[in-house]
C-alpha cells in the first residue's frame, strides 16, 4: 500500500528543484529514453536522490526523473522505469505514478518496447494499447486500500482512454505513420516467453508481449489519470520467426523507430 505521508516526502523534493508543476506525465520504455531530452527548460533528477524512489538497473533506462516543457505543455518524464522482474515490489513500481498525481499530473503516456503476438504486425511499429491480459497473477492494488488515494474496487473496463488514443490516431494519420491498435499482455519477465506460451497468449486475444506497462497503468486509473500506452514493437515474440530473441534486437529496433515515436509522441503532447 502506498502510503500518503511517503508521497508527499517525494512530491515535497522533486518540487524544492524546479518551478514547472507538470500536467502531463511520460513513462519511457527501453530504447526511448532520448525524449526526455527534448524537454526545454529541464531538471534531471537521479531516482537514487528522490526519497522513496526505488533504482532501476535495467538495460538501455538512465534511472532519472527529467520536468521540463514541450509545446508549451509540462511535462514530468521517467526515463526509465522500475520493472517487477528485478525484484521490485509492485509499490515500487508504480510509486511514481502516484508521485505524478501528487505533483498535479493529469494525463499520463506510459510507452514501452515489446514483442508483437499478432502476425499481422512487424517489428517497428507502434501500436496503441487498447486493453491489456494480466498474466501475472499479481496486481498492485493488491493489500490494504489507501482510501486517500482512490477506492477499493476499482473499475478497469478503460483503462486506456479512448478520447486520447483518438487524439494519438489523429496525429498518426496526419504524420502518416501506420500506428496498429491492440491487446497488451503483461508477462513478468525476465525470460521471453516458450514459443507454446506465445500460443496461448495470442489465443486468449493479445496483440501483443511485455514486461511492464500494466501496474502503472492501473495505478494511474486509480488516481484518477487520463492514460494512454504506446508500444514500440521491438520483435516478432518467441516461436513466430525461427529464431532466438535477444535485447541487442530490442535496442536496436527502438533506435530505429526513435525519430518517427518522438515526433508522434511531441505532436500528442501540445494536443493534450
């Protein structure tokens, strides 16, 4: 259970170092790191300094909070991400979602790299999540509620707001980039899915496979936050093309992809 008083710790620090009281949160997946650095105006604050944050060592994240304004709008972006597969807590994962909302967030991206699960789609493409598949068997509001912070049962049937991914389409049609729109399945990681899993996700009706995205997503709902996901198709998942998976692979295709998901994502921003 978060509790209040650790929040506020948080929010208090975070706000001794900048003047921009951000509306608009971003959570960057692996590989996509580089728009925080478009942020104007920006604070870089190391998530070992923020009280209560927890410290990421995964592959291709900085481990840093980054405030800053784009088109006009504030924006709070994590570049970087804390991932259940490291041994993180749930609380940990998705505390600075509820950092987010202390600090005045209203609307929230959480992006990520994944595999897509659908044949029909190709590494390189960005997909909108539509829904997401819990297979966890985990979720973080799991415990004690926090009446503070939002109520105990909470209803999950759009998650994804479906007047902000319009707005996501809408900047995809006009920059002509083909976004696919799809089902995410949450898997905890850190092994890639059996080639059998793979088939059983894609019966249960996922588009697509990762390893995040789905507690802070949650947690958002619960604090009452606009949400939106934006996956970075890295791979074809595991069994799909006959060979093995890797991260180089993930990096490598995020890189690719870079340039075309920070136009998409800024364009989105200042329509916000």
């Amino acid at each position: 259970m978060h509790k209040t008083e650790e929040i506020l710790v948080a929010k208090q620090y975070i706000e001794k170092l900048t003047s921009v009281q951000p509306t608009i949160g971003i959570i960057l997946g692996s590989g996509l790191g580089p728009f925080a650095d478009t942020l104007e105006n920006a604070v870089h604050i190391p998530y070992d300094e923020i009280p209560h944050f927890a410290k990421s060592a995964a592959v291709g994240h900085a481990n840093e909070l980054v405030i800053g304004t784009i088109g006009g709008k504030k924006v709070v972006a994590m570049k970087g991400r804390f991932h259940y597969y490291e041994g993180f807590t749930l609380d940990q994962v998705t505390f600075p979602v509820r950092v987010m909302k202390a600090l005045g967030v209203e609307k929230l991206i959480v992006t990520n790299a994944c595999g897509a699960v659908n044949t029909d789609f190709n590494p390189g493409d960005l997909m909108i999540i539509s829904d997401h598949i819990n297979l966890t068997a985990n979720n973080p509001l799991m415990g004690p509620n926090n009446p503070d912070l939002g109520v105990r049962f909470l209803d999950v049937s759009e998650v994804y707001n479906k007047k902000l991914r319009g707005i996501v389409k809408e900047v995809a049609k006009e920059q002509n980039v083909n976004v696919r729109e799809g089902v995410y399945a949450w898997w905890t990681g850190p092994t890639y899915e059996t080639p059998a899993e793979i088939r059983m996700i894609r019966t249960l009706g996922a588009d697509a496979v990762g390893m995040s995205t789905v507690p802070e997503a949650l947690i958002a709902n619960h604090s009452g936050i606009e949400t939106i996901g934006i996956s970075c198709l890295t791979n074809m998942a595991c069994g799909i093309l006959d060979q093995p998976l890797s991260h180089d692979e993930v990096i490598e295709t995020a890189e690719r992809v870079k340039s075309t998901f920070l136009n998409l994502v800024k364009e989105v921003i200042t329509r916000f």
